[in-house]
C-alpha cells in the first residue's frame, strides 16, 4: 500500500491519540483531531495574520518569548473521543513550558500543567464562529486554561473568557476599549491596536 493509499485510509477513520501525532499525509497541512476525526485547518486571511501578529507583538512586550506559541503546539482536550486543538496562540507559563521543552515535538498532554492562556483568532464562516465561540469555549474551561480569548476581527470584537469556578465569565471589549488580563495586569492592550486592519 503507497503512503497516499495509507494515509487516505488513515484519514477515513476515527484515530487514536498516537496515531494522530504519527499521521503524515505528505502535505502542509495541518490537521486537528476532533472526536478521533482528522480536521484540516484552513489557511487564514491576510487580514487575520496581521491581526495575530499585532497581538503576538504587544504579548512579546511583557510575556517571554519561551512560553509563546504561534500556530505550533498541539494541545489535548477532553472529548467523546480523542481530541486535539492547536489554538493560533497560548501564554504557556512557566510549568507549562518546562513540562514540553525538552520535547522533540510540541504537544501539550492531558498530564501535563494547562497553558495560562489561550488565543484564537476567529476566521470568516459560520463553522469557525462555532468552533472558536462554542466548542473551544467548554473544552478549554474543562482543561482548566484560566483565560480564554476570542478575537473577533469581522465583528470587531475582542472577547476575554475568566475561568470562575469551573466556568467561563465573559467580557466583551469594542474598539474603543483597552484591555487588562487577570493573570498578567501589566499587560495592557488597546484594542484598536489590534483589530484596525
């Protein structure tokens, strides 16, 4: 069986956890793993990398480097089967960080210390909206990420999730606002900064 026959089998079941972090189909893309199903993750807007790469920039100013990821670190979360997210961002912290380190690959287990904060950049498209506003927002309150932050650029919205007793409370911030996280007061970001593309 070629590569390509095996992977296109592969991807037409439901996988488990080992067997997402081997699948290679040869191609670029990057896959999340819902319910044991292979998700290919669409490529994003001009607009929107420059929106994530305003916001990384402002984080850069007062988080270390080390405990930022940008696109690349896998991250299990609880699901009817196995389930892997790979938020565009995440504030790592500390034990975090020093829990995937020494790693070959980038993969945030369920054993391991949760990130502090996690970061979407929504894309265009009823089914992101709902990826990024519903489904994210449960699996990431059951990991135990303390902030959740949803940034919105077609509704030009910027919304901070505070994990209360097991549960997100939400703030929205508009364009006119400016926006301090509970975990990191120092960090202060004026959201016209980011979202006026």
């Amino acid at each position: 069986m070629t590569q390509t026959v095996m992977a296109t089998a592969l991807a037409n079941q439901l996988l488990t956890l080992e067997e997402f972090y081997n699948y290679d189909d040869g191609s670029d893309i990057r896959y999340e793993l819902v319910d044991g199903e292979l998700i290919a993750m669409p490529t994003e807007s001009p607009a929107n990398c420059t929106v994530a790469r305003r916001l990384f920039a402002q984080l850069l100013k007062l988080i270390p480097i080390e405990w930022l990821s940008y696109k690349e670190i896998m991250l299990e979360v609880s699901g009817r089967r196995a389930k892997v997210r790979i938020p565009d961002m995440m504030i790592l912290g500390e034990e975090c960080y020093a829990a995937i380190k020494d790693q070959s690959r980038g993969i945030i287990t369920q054993d391991m210390p949760s990130p502090l904060i996690a970061i979407e950049v929504v894309s265009t498209g009823r089914v992101n909206e709902s990826r990024d506003y519903r489904y994210k927002r449960s699996e990431y309150a059951v990991r135990g990420i303390a902030e959740y932050w949803i940034v919105d650029p077609s509704q030009r919205k910027f919304t901070v999730l505070t994990l209360v007793e097991g549960f997100y409370e939400e703030v929205i911030y508009g364009l006119d606002d400016t926006f301090r996280s509970g975990i990191f007061p120092e960090l202060e970001v004026k959201i016209s900064d980011i979202l006026n593309v």
